[in-house]
C-alpha cells in the first residue's frame, strides 16, 4: 500500500497464503496466444513490448508464460525484466481474459491463481474468462527482490524496539538501512524501478499480448490501488475492474496508518465480543476487560517474550501482533485466534501465536522463507511513499494512533524508519488518480474491514471519479467477492459477465 509503517501488515487474503505455484520442470507443450491488441499511442521504443508474442507452456492444470517489460519504463528500449504469469482457460463461450491481483503489495498472483478460479469466483466467469495470474515486478517467480537471509529475516519480523527513546528509533532505522543494502546488492538495479506506477503499466503491456483491446481485472486488498493506478494511467483501455477492499492512493501515510490500526481495533474487538459468548474463551469480563487482557499480554511478550515450543524462538510482541492479526483477515479463523490466546494468556505460551505469524510471513517449520513477499512488500512500500522521518512528528502521529487503537496502535506508527536510510529514491504515485472517461468500475468495501477499512472504500470510489460505483458488504473480515456471501457474489459476477453496474447504495 501506499504508506508504508514498521509493522503494518501486507494487504493480502488469507485464502491466498497456502496456495501452490505453476512452477518449473512440468510440460512444455506450447499454446497458441491471441495477437498482441496495441493501443494506438506507445510509449516510444516500446513497440516491440507491446507486441511480443508469448509462448504459453502446460505447469500442472494451468498454463504459464513470460512477459518481457522494461526494467525503466522512462526508457522502454533499454534493459528487461521478465513478468511470469499464469493462465486457468476459459472452459466456454470465451468474453476475454481476466488479470487477477490477490494484494500485498508482495502477493503473488501466479500462487493465488488456481485457488481463486476454483473457490472464489463464480461458476460462469471462470466458464467465460481465461483468468490471468501474474508476479508483479519484484515478486515471485518475477524478476524478484532478493535481500536477507532467513536468519536476518527472523531478526526483522520479531524485533520489538523501544521508540519511546532516541536511541530505540536509531537502532529500528539501523537495521532497516541494513535491510535496505541487502535489497540492493541482492537486487540490483530493479529495486529502483518497483513501484505501482511501472507494475500497471506492466499491467498494459499483459492486457495487450493475451489479445485483450480492454482490461478485465479483479484486484484485492493492495490491487485496488494498483488497479486505480492502472484506471488513471489507461483510461481508455479499462473493461471491466472490480477493487475489493480498497485502499486509496491519495490518503497521506499518517491517514493510512491511522485507519489500518483503527480498522484492527475494530475487528478485535469484533472477535472479542463474539468470543465472551462461547466457551473456552480466555478473556473475561466485559469487551473492554477482554481487549486490556489482550494488551497486558502483548506488553509481557514486549518485556519478556513468551517461551514456544521452539526454544531458540520466543514469542516477542512484534509477532505477538502478527500472529492476532493473521485470523482478523477472515472470521472462519476466529477459533484459531480463540486457541493461541488461550494459550499464551493461561498458560504462557506462544506457540500458537507463533505458528499463526509464520503462517503470515510465508515461514515453514523448518526456517525457510518460502516466498519473498514480505521483503517485496517493504521495497514496494519504499518505492512508492516514504513517511516522516521527524523524531517529533513521529512520536505525535503515533500518539494520536495509539489513543485511537489503544490495544494495537503501538504496531503502526513509526513508519518512517523503515525508509529513512532507503538505498534507492523514491519513485511516487500519480498527481492525480481520478479515471476521467473510463468505463465503469465497482469498488467494494466491507463495512468492517480490519486491513482496508470500509471509509477507504468511500474515499476511493470518490478519488476515480464518476466512473466508480461503491458496493457495500456489511460484515467481517478483509475483501468480499468470493468469500462474504452470495449477494456479493452474484452482483458481481452479474457485472464480469453482463457489464451490469450495481446500483448506487447496494449493500448486501
């Protein structure tokens, strides 16, 4: 997303974060790939990006490809990087193809591909569409970030630092401008050039070469904000663009840090509140008497980590917070949240929580960091906005988050850490976001949200303009089409397949 603080966490679905991947060493048949459809104005020396042919090869049930793009896109006749994506065919009368995006930024979409045309999207558009997954630049199996070992990388998820003293923010800024020259020797020059603005224009160059005059694009969490880079950027070439669970590019970073801990406040206390009334529930007492329970517990593992059943890795509050976090994305994983708390408040272990924070930063059991989607995230953060790095300003926004989220407010302020030392310069947003004479676009907001708070829902589909129209889903939980109920499911299946735009004010 566009802010970028110590330990918010990256924006993407739960559903996405067991997926397999369309990897190497399957099948090799080719298919055939529709002609390039190059819009009448490229950038200069980019007609040979825009028209490539692309070799589809068979990976497992899918088929898989590479899109060459340019590693600059101020001078698209230079150097290249290679974009990998997937593709689920259309099974029926074929109306296009449909580019997907499950978050992050970090979140890959050639893993989330096959989960989602079998779980999320409705029976019809994966009969109707060939549905397109694909590595933004910087992830995945992409041309990839690549910074710290795993060892270093269990070093930066769990350190809790004191940024109550000048000596805390130094250490916090220290380490990330370590990270930060690990990001650049393990990646080179492309960790200048992985910004949001290249990965939509990366976007056209996809629309393009899979034979699509307009993009169709379902984008979650963090993919709304690339898919309304990409609406702003190609209005004319938007088709039909679903962003669910919104996040708008405009906000400031304080603005952005103050709703996401807000929006976790909110859903913890949804949890808790839905907890008191089952059994086995660890916190007693009132709502209130149950989130300061929550707190005392997160400021123990603060000064003294909770001891796991892996000895060498103690529960700290860093990943105390990530562990509660992971299940407030989807409130099927309450119970979860129900049993680690229980653990680590009565019995004073953190194994649980533990496992549920490996689970969100892609660690197996055995140390390796299966994906590079947090390091990726934090280089997409960096490249797209930097916060203050003013010690008082610091310390004033994040007094005025943790007055607004009292139990986890401490997670998201001192944001500026991260890149006050960044190896490479900023690259920004757009001056302006509004989709001027696009097609119509449906935003989705879910009214309690923990990571894209419902008001961001609001707030984008005013930032496009009159090309946006705000659907409402009024529940639990991070995103809705695919996994809230089937009011949202077929409105919006009814826009992929009919172009038909919910009416204003639809809330399901």
């Amino acid at each position: 997303m566009r802010h970028q603080t110590v330990r918010t966490l990256a924006l993407a679905t739960v559903a996405v974060l067991a997926l397999g991947a369309c990897g190497a060493g399957d099948d090799t048949d080719t298919a055939p790939t529709a002609p390039a459809v190059v819009p009448t104005s490229v950038p200069d020396g980019a007609d040979a990006i825009y028209g490539q042919d692309v070799d589809w090869s068979t990976c497992g049930d899918l088929e898989c490809a590479t899109v060459t793009v340019p590693l600059d896109w101020s001078d698209p006749g230079g150097d290249t990087i290679d974009i990998a994506v997937n593709r689920h065919a259309a099974t029926g009368d074929k109306l296009g193809s449909l580019l997907i995006n499950p978050g992050g930024p970090g979140g890959s979409g050639i893993d989330a591909l096959s989960s989602i045309a079998l779980g999320r999207f409705g029976d019809e558009v994966v009969d109707r569409y060939d549905l397109i997954g694909f590595d933004p630049r910087g992830v995945g199996q992409s041309t990839a970030v690549s910074c710290v070992s795993d060892s270093e990388m269990d070093t930066l998820v769990s350190a809790d630092y004191d940024f109550s003293t000048d000596d805390g923010v130094a250490q916090a800024e220290a380490a990330y401008a370590k990270l930060g020259e690990g990001c650049l020797d393990g990646t080179g020059p492309l960790l200048e050039h992985v910004d949001t603005v290249s990965a939509a224009k990366d976007m056209d160059v996809i629309r393009a070469v899979v034979g699509d005059d307009t993009l169709t694009y379902v984008g979650y969490s963090y993919g709304t904000q690339l898919g309304a880079t990409y609406a702003a950027l190609f209005p004319q070439q938007v088709g039909r663009l679903v962003l669910d669970g919104a996040v708008d590019p405009t906000l400031s970073s304080q603005a952005l840090s103050l709703g996401q801990a807000v929006g976790f406040e909110n859903a913890l206390r949804a949890y808790v509140t839905d907890c008191q009334t089952g059994a086995n529930c660890p916190l007693t007492g009132t709502p209130d008497e149950g989130l300061a329970q929550i707190r005392t517990m997160l400021d123990q593992a603060i000064a003294s980590p909770l001891p796991t059943q892996d000895a060498q890795r103690p529960l700290t509050g860093s990943l105390a917070f990530s562990g509660i976090a992971l299940p407030l994305y989807d409130e099927t994983s309450w119970p979860y949240l129900t049993m680690g708390l229980r653990d680590a408040i009565s019995n004073g272990d953190g194994s649980v929580l533990l496992q549920l924070a490996d689970l969100y930063y892609d660690r197996d059991a055995d140390g390796t960091y299966t994906t590079n989607s947090t390091v990726a995230f934090w280089a997409i953060g960096c490249a797209d906005d930097r916060a203050t790095t003013d010690i008082a300003q610091m310390r004033t926004d994040a007094a005025e988050i943790e007055a607004a989220a009292p139990t986890v407010g401490r997670f998201f302020g001192y944001g500026g850490v991260l890149c006050a030392d960044w190896p490479v310069p900023e690259a920004g947003g757009l001056d302006s976001y509004t989709a001027t004479d696009a097609a119509p676009i449906v935003v989705i907001g879910t009214t309690n949200d923990p990571a894209t708070p419902y008001a961001w829902a609001e707030s984008l589909t005013q930032t496009l303009g009159d090309s946006a129209t705000l659907l409402t889903y009024e529940g639990e939980g991070h995103t809705a089409y695919g996994r809230s109920n089937a009011c949202i499911l077929d409105t919006v299946d009814a826009y992929l397949i009919d172009g038909t735009v919910p009416a204003e004010g639809t809330r399901c």
